[in-house]
C-alpha cells in the first residue's frame, strides 16, 4: 500500500532515568486527561466535590490529541482564545497494553511505565462557551501546544507516588499546589475505568487531574512545574502566531 500524503512523525517523549539508555524515547498512542480529580479544584470550577468515596460517582474523561504534545518547553499561545490557562498534572505513562475485561488494582499498576509532570492547558473562554450551552468542549482542550509534558521517569525510580506533591511555579510565584494523596481517583480506579470505555495500550499517557489553583498564562510568561524534586517540566509562553 502506498501513501498519498506525507505520514506524519510519531510523537515521542524523552525518557529519563538511573540504568536507561541516553536518547530513549516513549512513543505516544492516545492522551487521556481526567477531570475534576482534586475536590478543591472541582471546587473552584463551581463543581460539587464527594464527600466520601462512596460519592465519586465516574471520572470525567476526555481526550487530547497525541500530536498536542510539546516537550522543549516551548509552547505557542494559540489562537482562537484570550484566556489560555494552565493545569499541572501528573502524567501515567503505560508500558503495557492492558487485559481485556476487569483487573485488579495491582493488575492496573503493573501496566504502569513510569510518570511524568505535564501542563494540560486550557483555552477557557472556549471551554466556558461550551459548556453554557450544554455543548462538547473539545476545542477547549484540544489545539496544537496542548499539552507540554516534562521527560518520562520510570516508575521504580519514584517510589511511593502518592507521597508526592505537584507544583506549579510561573514567574517564579507558586500557582498551583497539591498532595497526589488527594487525588479522588488514583491511578488503579482510573485505569479500571478507562478500560471499561477504551483498549488501553502502551503508549498511552493519562493526565491524572489538576489541583487548585488554575489561572491564566500570558505570552512572555515562564513556567516550572514539579513533582517534588524527582521531575522538572520548565518552558515559556511564546506569542502567538
């Protein structure tokens, strides 16, 4: 079979890591992105919060193009919106395609490759539209410069994750910050619901949610998101086009 256009790259994510090969990359399938997964910023997005485990209720889910990715920090300002704002996440990075049917929790976690910090970023205005009319709100979500995301740490490397703490820094000041114990959903729960929706395989990244705290970015603005000291995602907002 021969193309009739160019094929596109393969997006990849560097990887990082004591024992892995220098210019190892992770070849990216499908982003998935959880929202609402912090109460304090379901919160403050004007959402109700559980209460207990019990009133979870089902993950939000959407999806972000795997081509969304940006990993020299460089992020463009897109167009179609004037309020572009940041969402520091932890990302789950799958090296293995998960099993057909129900699985466990330690099941759900072996499929885990390793983590990563990302930026889901947000065309808000656009999202806000939507959804005041009930509306899909993809173009909120989705758009070229996504989805910054820093280098792939394996799992092993980073221990007990839920021990962990994100953080956002722009122009040095502390925007964001949130213990990954807070998650209402953690990796297990979102990956056993995942798999009742989708085929997960490797090359899958999931965007785990944001905690409080999200605002606006601004061209000339530079970022710095981390989980503790273990991984570093820096960059800046370029002007638009």
């Amino acid at each position: 079979m021969q193309d009739v256009v160019a094929a596109p790259p393969q997006p990849r994510v560097p990887v990082q890591g004591t024992g892995v090969p220098a210019g190892s990359s992770f070849p990216v399938h499908r982003i998935y992105c959880v929202g609402r997964n912090f109460a304090d910023h379901a919160r403050e997005m004007g959402a109700a919060a559980p209460a207990s485990r019990a009133e979870r209720g089902v993950p939000t889910f959407f999806l972000k193009p795997s081509d969304s990715i940006v990993i020299d920090g460089a992020v463009r300002y897109p167009r179609g919106t004037r309020d572009l704002h940041h969402e520091v996440e932890l990302v789950v990075a799958l090296g293995r395609d998960a099993p057909r049917g129900s699985f466990s929790a330690d099941e759900a976690m072996s499929l885990v490759y390793g983590y990563a910090v990302g930026l889901d970023l947000t065309r808000r205005d656009l999202q806000a539209a939507a959804k005041a009319k009930s509306l899909p709100w993809d173009t909120g979500k989705s758009f070229e410069h996504a989805a910054p995301i820093s280098a792939i740490v394996p799992a092993g490397e980073i221990g007990d994750v839920y021990a962990r703490t994100l953080t956002l820094r722009v122009n040095g000041t502390v925007r964001q910050q949130g213990p990954l114990s807070d998650l209402i959903w953690n990796i297990a729960d979102i990956l056993q619901e995942l798999s009742e929706l989708y085929d997960l395989r490797a090359g899958d990244l999931v965007f785990m949610g944001t905690p409080a705290g999200v605002g606006p970015l601004q061209p000339g603005d530079a970022f710095e998101a981390t989980l503790d000291d273990a991984i570093v995602l820096r960059g800046s907002i370029l002007p638009a086009r």
